[in-house]
C-alpha cells in the first residue's frame, strides 16, 4: 500500500519501504498525487528542476523512475504498477491501495450517508476515513508547485474532521468531542467553526463557565461570526446550544392507496396550523394515514415534526423525549409533568412544527402534549373519538374513494400488467368487469355521494383562523376513518398481488376484499399470500374466507382480532398457514417483544438461531405483510399481529425463548457498559450470548435501544423473573442517569427492588 497521509512510504504486508533520496521521493509523491493519470517527463523535470532543467534531466528522471521499479520489486509490488505512456508515466492504484484515494472515498460516504439521515453510519465512515491520517500529506517532500494541492488535501481533512464532530454532537458526544476540542483549537486557533463546535460540547456537558471562557478566547483571535454570535446568544438564553431541527417522522408507505378526500381534508386543516384526531378500529390505516399527511405538509412546518407513538408510553415519557429534540439537555429536563409541558411549550413558542402523536388512549394522556404555539399543529391517531378533544365535532363524508377517482388508478396498473402479460385480459374487458368494483355488497345500494371542497370550508375547524386561547389547544376537528371501498381495495391488492391477477379474477378479487373488512392490513396480508404463491387463484382464498366473514363488532377500545370478531381475523389466519414452519414459529414468538421496534438479533435469541438465519426468516415475514420493516435492519409488529401471534405461543417454547431475550438484552447491556466505562469479563457461563453482534458506539447504542432495554425490565418484573430485573436494571442505571433518562432510571430501580426476592439479598448490593 502507498501512504502519503503522514510521511511517504510503501508497505507490503509487513514490509515498509522509503525512496532513498529526495528525487526519488519527489517522484513517487508527484505520481501518487496524479494517481491513475499520465504525468508528462516535462512536469517530472520541472518539479525536480525548475525552469531552468540541466541538459540531462530528462535522462535523469528516466533513470528515478528505473530505480522506483526496481524498489518496489524488491518490496513485492509489479515494476509494472508504474507504466510509461507516449506522454510519459502512469502509477496504477486501486483505491485501497493508497491511503488518499481511500480517504477520499470514505469521506465522500460518510457525507452521503449523512444526507440521508444516517448520523451514527456517517460518523463512523469519517472516522474511518480520519484513522487513515498519521501526520501532515506527504510530510518530508518537497513538492514546489504542487504545494497548494497538498495544502488543499489538508484542509479537506479538516472539513471532514468539523464535520464528523458536528454528527458527534448531534448524537451526544458531548464529553468526548470537547476534549478532542480542546487540543484542536490549540492547533488550529484561527478555524471558527472548531471554536463554535467546542463551546456547545462544554455547554452541553455542564461546563458553562468554560464555554463563556472559550468564547471569550475566541472573541481575543478573531471577529466572531454570525454562527459564534448565534451559540452565545442560546447560552445566554438558557438554551443547550442551538437545537438542531427536529425531523422523526417515520417513512411514509410506498403504495398507499386511497384515502384521497381524508387526506385532502387533513392536509388543508394542518396547512391552517389547525389540529385533527384520526379515529378508527385496529388494522384500518389510522398510523399510515398521519404519516403519509404528515409528509404531504411537512414543507409547511420548517422548524420540524415531533413524532411519538404513545403505545405503552405516559406524556411524561414522551414530553422528555420531545424536549430533548429540541435542543433540552437531559439534565435540565423537569421532573414534574407539569413543569414539562410547561417548559415543553414554551420551546415551541415563536417555532412552526407539527406534532404527530400517534395510538392515544384517551384524551389525559394527550392533554400536556398540545401545543399552544398558534403556528404549531396536532395530528393525533386514536382508537376512539376522544370527545374531550373534538367536542364531537365529525367531519361528514370522509372515508373511501369514489368511483370516478378508482378507475384511472387502477387501469394505469392493468396497463403495465399487459403490457407484460400479452396474453391476459384485454384492457376493455378489464374495465368492463371492474365497472361495478366501487359497489358496494349485494343489496347494500348505491354510494353515498361526496360533498364537494367547498362545502367543508365552513364546517367546524376548516373554516377561516380561529382563535387561539393561551391555554393547550383543544376543539380538534374529528375524522372517523371508515373501512376501505372496494374501489380503493381493488387497487392496493392490485398493487402488492398484481393487475394482472386482479383483471384475470375481478368478482373474486371483489369478493375477496370485501371479506377483508375493508382492512388495509388485511388486504396486505391476502396480497402477500397470492404473491407467495403465484398459482394460487383469487378465487380459492375468497372461498376461503367467505365462509368466515364475521360481522364487524361494535367499536371497542380493544385490539384482539380473534376476540371483537374482527372481519380480518381469518386473514391472518392464511397469511400464517402460508409460512414454512420455522417463519410461523418466529411469527409466535414476536409476540412475546414489547420493545416499539428490534433489530435481527431478537429474531436470533427467540429462535436460537444463527443472525443470518433469523434475519432471513424476518425477511419472509416482511414479505409477507406480517412485519414492518421501520429501517436497516429495524423491525416492528403491528399491535393486532402481536396479540394474533401471542395467542399462539405458550408454555416452555415462550419461556424459553423469553429467557434467551432477556440474556441477549443483559450481554449487550454489559458489553456496552464495559466498552463504556471499562472492565467486564465477557458473558456468564449458561447465559444466550447474541453471536456476531456488537454495540458500536456504546452511548449510541443505550440511547437508540433505551425503549428496549426498559421494556426489558418491565418484562423480567412482570414475569417474576428477578435475575434478569435487577441485573438489566443494574446496567442500564449508569447510562440513564448520565444521559438525563431519570423517569427510566427511577422505574427501572423500583421494579428491580421490588421484584428482588428476599432470599436473594445479592440482587440488590448494586442498587
């Protein structure tokens, strides 16, 4: 390998290698510097001769480049690395063959993944690239004038650097960075930016006065500018550096369908900075709904979204985490609900951001989370009405799509289907048999019609600007999302099962639909079966199902498909009967996760599997509509795939598998715990270790798995397992004290005291 980031050498294995003399190095380092292009014998002499050449420079730089040959034959390399051209010489190299090239290519994915969104990755590619770095480029030559591109190397890697501290501070690296600050501003005291980035990781570390200090060492070198003047201002303020914009929305679905007119409807009130409530039964697209909305506006609201699933969590809870993405250290979060919500609206005044809060129970539990910032908007999902909120204020003739709305969709699929299925139908008989797909079932008459915009303008929060009281906003606007129409129905299984399928079976694919209840996931479900199985007819799973479509129950807080009855149930029935064994023995276990998401090694411990093997078999369920992927490598169970697939696990398969999750949860708490703080001895004798996984960055890892990990303890207490209570809450108490988690950490501690059984005194020494 050739390195030029630090002094010039060649290394083969543990062979190291130096050109001997100074035209020799000049060479090299010319070369390497025009890697994989021709240098002309004219820029050769002139680099080594100046303007005025001896008569036999040419002759001499032939015989440096015969001599370079020759050193890297006796190191290993091909004398051929080097080529002669017609217009002089080449070095060939590969990317990982010289340290610049690899630099560079690791910073510019480091920057890439950054832009899309991908902080800890990117961080880790510009380290990466920085290790590469041993002193200043081509230390020891002298290059002439060549000197500025090599200055210019220097400084790209002090922008890389600048830039890899800045994604250290957006995830939390505040102790580290300002250390490594520290020493840099004493090398560089003249780089802005290394001052402003030093200042913020004292403050956000606790060390006011030294960051007042640094700023007024700075301010002795040099002008501040606009950003420097801006930190100071938000010291000044009480504010925790400059928050960065809070941005957490969850991917929007790539093939929602439907829903125009509810989304049409929703995004005109939030582009008002109004508030809504999505209500509606398990399964029918209430979180898909919010968030495709929530994309739609998102240009509107320039100072963020704020987006959280109350599912298991009390505002308390999520008022923390709020806060904390706007720019609130974790120790300067209050402790009482009150003073949260308090100091929560206060951060919000002045700012335009829409707040999603998604799968409320009732109206307390979303009261402290809304807003009073009049340019702020509230999108909020629940399984009821929330009366308290919407004063039952409806909005009338929402849910489905109407006919004249379905039909272009659909045939723009059917098209594409024949244009690779020559011989299906033909588009005409398509249509003419999909002509009456917006019906709805026999005897049930027409659709009713669909007011149009304007007749909504006046209705209860579409109209002009209301007044705003200074207290948390309330009067939200109320949309009751209705089951999917057949039309709209028809398109989404046309998208996951193909429009080919649909055309070649139009009144089974209208069967069978409206067996699914009109559920987005169960039509999903069904889709994914018939593209598992591309032989299978329509017609056989609407055989199936119709002797098992069950009245929709009454509207019910409860989720379980199998116990309101719900339409979809049988559904997810053949979606699981359509797995090989061991994607149905995962499917059960799942059911047994209480964290929000997980990554593939969960899958691994619950079915003491290998990582590659569990991740494949995931993947099936993907594929399967069974689970969701949230991210790279990031899985979730929607809440009425959960109860389906807990109700058909039990016994020693659940408790062994619980333990292996708890074990897996405990050893990656302690490797993480001991590449943090130092020590530990790897994992206990007996205990399931999760095979090729590792933390990374420790404080990274605590923070993104925090959900998990307390899930985890509430788990171990709820199921008397008072080992694995203690011994997680033992872990994670130095993680969620230092980073300001106190509801976690006061939880956690109090669940493993209580859950300490008396005979085992020792549980407790630690707590």
């Amino acid at each position: 390998m050739f390195r030029v980031l630090g002094p010039l050498e060649i290394t083969v294995g543990e062979r190291l290698a130096q050109p001997p003399g100074p035209r020799q190095r000049e060479l090299l380092a010319l070369l390497l510097l025009r890697a994989n292009q021709v240098v002309s014998i004219g820029t050769i002499v002139r680099l080594a001769w100046g303007e005025r050449p001896a008569p036999t420079a040419r002759r001499q730089a032939q015989n440096c480049v015969g001599r370079l040959r020759r050193l890297m034959t006796d190191v290993g390399l091909s004398p051929k690395t080097i080529v002669t051209t017609p217009g002089g010489y080449l070095l060939k190299v590969a990317d990982d063959q010289l340290d610049m090239l690899a630099f560079l290519a690791r910073a510019d994915e480091g920057r890439a993944l950054a832009g899309a969104g991908h902080v800890w990755k990117a961080s880790r590619s510009y380290r990466s690239a920085l290790a590469l770095w041993r002193g200043p480029a081509f230390d020891g030559v002298e290059l002439g004038p060549l000197t500025g591109e090599v200055e210019r190397l220097d400084e790209r890697r002090l922008a890389v650097l600048e830039d890899c501290l800045d994604l250290e501070l957006q995830l939390g690296k505040h102790a580290a960075v300002a250390d490594e600050l520290a020493v840099l501003v004493s090398r560089h005291p003249l780089r802005e930016r290394m001052w402003g980035q030093m200042v913020l990781a004292l403050y956000r570390c606790g060390r006011e006065p030294e960051a007042l200090i640094a700023l007024e060492r700075a301010r002795a070198r040099f002008e501040p500018g606009e950003r420097l003047l801006e930190i100071e201002a938000a010291i000044l303020r009480g504010e925790a550096g400059v928050p960065e914009r809070p941005g957490r929305l969850p991917a929007d679905l790539p093939d929602f369908t439907g829903r125009e007119e509810e989304t049409g409807a929703l995004a005109a009130l939030l582009s008002r900075e109004a508030g809504a409530v999505v209500s509606g039964e398990a399964g029918i697209g209430k979180t898909a709904l919010a968030v495709h909305v929530a994309h739609r506006v998102n240009g509107r609201y320039p100072d963020g979204q704020l987006f959280a699933s109350l599912r298991g969590s009390g505002p308390a809870e999520v008022l923390a985490g709020f806060l904390r993405r706007l720019g609130v250290p974790g120790h300067a979060v209050p402790d009482g609900i009150e003073d949260r919500a308090e100091l929560y609206r206060n951060k919000l005044a002045g700012r335009r951001a829409l707040i999603v809060l998604d799968d409320v129970a009732d109206a307390a539990q979303a009261r402290p989370l809304l807003p009073e910032a009049p340019r702020c908007a509230v999108l909020i999902t629940s399984r009821s009405g929330l009366d308290e909120l919407t004063g039952g204020s409806r909005l009338p003739g929402l849910g489905g799509m109407s006919a004249g709305s379905v039909l272009p969709g659909l045939g723009g699929l059917a098209d594409e289907a024949f244009r690779s299925e020559p011989g299906g139908m033909a588009e005409g008989a398509f249509r003419s048999g999909l002509g009456d797909a917006t019906a709805g079932p026999p005897g049930s008459g027409p659709l009713p019609a669909r007011p149009a915009w304007p007749a909504w303008a006046g209705m209860s929060g579409f109209g002009g600007r209301q007044s705003r009281p200074s207290a948390p906003r309330a009067g939200l606007s109320l949309v009751e999302l209705a089951p999917l129409e057949n039309g709209p129905a028809m398109t989404l299984l046309a998208k996951i099962a193909g429009a080919g399928r649909v055309a070649a079976e139009v009144a089974a694919a209208r069967d069978l639909v409206r067996h699914c209840g009109g559920s987005p996931l169960a039509i999903r479900v069904a889709a994914a079966r018939l593209t598992a199985e591309p032989r299978l007819p329509v017609s056989w799973m609407a055989d199936r199902l119709s002797g098992h479509a069950i009245p929709r129950a009454p509207r019910s807080d409860g989720q379980d498909p199998e116990a309101l009855g719900w339409p979809a149930a049988e559904v997810l029935g053949l979606g699981y009967a359509g797995l090989p064994e061991a994607a149905q023995r995962l499917l059960r276990l799942t059911g047994l996760v209480e964290a929000p998401d997980f990554a593939p090694w969960v899958c691994a411990a619950l079915l003491d599997a290998d990582l590659a093997e569990a991740e494949e078999l995931a993947e099936r369920l993907v594929e399967a509509q069974l689970l969701e992927r949230t991210g790279p490598a990031r899985y979730r169970l929607q809440d009425v795939v959960r109860l389906f697939a807990a109700r058909r696990t039990g016994g020693d398969e659940r408790a062994e598998a619980l333990g292996r999750l708890l074990d897996g949860w405990l050893v990656l708490a302690d490797q993480a715990n001991g590449l943090r703080f130092g020590g530990g001895s790897g994992p206990p004798e007996g205990r399931w270790t999760p095979k090729g996984v590792a933390v990374g960055d420790p404080a990274d890892w605590f923070e993104s798995e925090r959900p998990g990990l307390v899930s985890a303890v509430r788990q171990a207490a709820a199921e008397g397992r008072a080992e694995h209570c203690c011994r997680l809450a033992v872990a994670l108490a130095r993680f969620l004290e230092g980073a300001g988690h106190l509801d976690d950490l006061a939880e956690c501690l109090r669940l493993a005291l209580a859950a300490n059984p008396q005979s085992e005194p020792g549980h407790t020494w630690a707590l």
